[in-house]
C-alpha cells in the first residue's frame, strides 16, 4: 500500500514537498520514494538494520511532529552499485506514522557513515 507523504524540505538532492512512499514487490522493507519526476530507494531500518538506532534532537522530533518513538518509521536510502549496496546511516529519512510528514534529518554528533555496505542476508 503506497503512503502519501509531505516533506517541508525535500530530500537532498530531490525538488516539491509532496512524495509517494511505494512498496516494492516481493522486496520486503524496500521502498521507492517518487516525486517531482526523481525516485529514491529506502530501506525500512526496523527490517534490514535492527541494531540501527540513531538519536534525533528535539527541533528534529518538533519539526516531524513526534509525539512518541513508536510514531518514526526509520528508512535509509540505499545506494545500489556493481560491487553491492551501501546505505546513508548519517541522514536518514524518518517519517511520522501518524501525521505522514517525513524528512531527511542529518544526525548530529553521531559516528555513522555516508555509505555503510549493506550486508546479505
């Protein structure tokens, strides 16, 4: 089921408030986020990256909205290439369940890497 979302700043890289959260099939926890004519790759965090628990500042929990970390759905863009596939653990996009606003926060004084080889399953 695809997710309506709205962003107040776009993500990097990507123009318009507005974006579609789009399942991708027989892919569980992967996502295509469309938009504007641009289509990123994310990965539901709670699937593929359990142990990944980043710490959002309150003007980042304020500006999402959240009113409890149960509202974050936690999702990385993920980098497919030929010698496999890195996700960004330094700027997640984290979305308020509840209210469908969504953002692409740069974590502050946390030691995560641009692109962190995703590992197989």
């Amino acid at each position: 089921m695809s997710i309506d979302l709205t962003f107040p700043v776009p993500p990097f890289g990507l123009g318009g408030s507005a974006f579609t959260l789009v399942p991708v099939d027989g892919a569980d926890g992967l996502f295509s986020l469309v938009g504007d004519g641009a289509r990123l790759f994310l990965l539901d965090a709670a699937v593929h990256l359990p142990s990944y628990a980043p710490e959002l500042t309150s003007a980042q929990v304020d500006v999402l909205g959240l009113a409890a970390p149960e509202d974050a759905m936690l999702l990385v863009v993920a980098n497919p290439g030929e010698e496999g596939t890195t996700v960004n653990l330094l700027a997640p996009v984290v979305v308020n369940a509840r209210t469908s606003v969504g953002a692409q926060l740069i974590l502050e004084d946390q030691d995560f890497p641009l692109r962190a080889e995703l590992a197989r399953r």
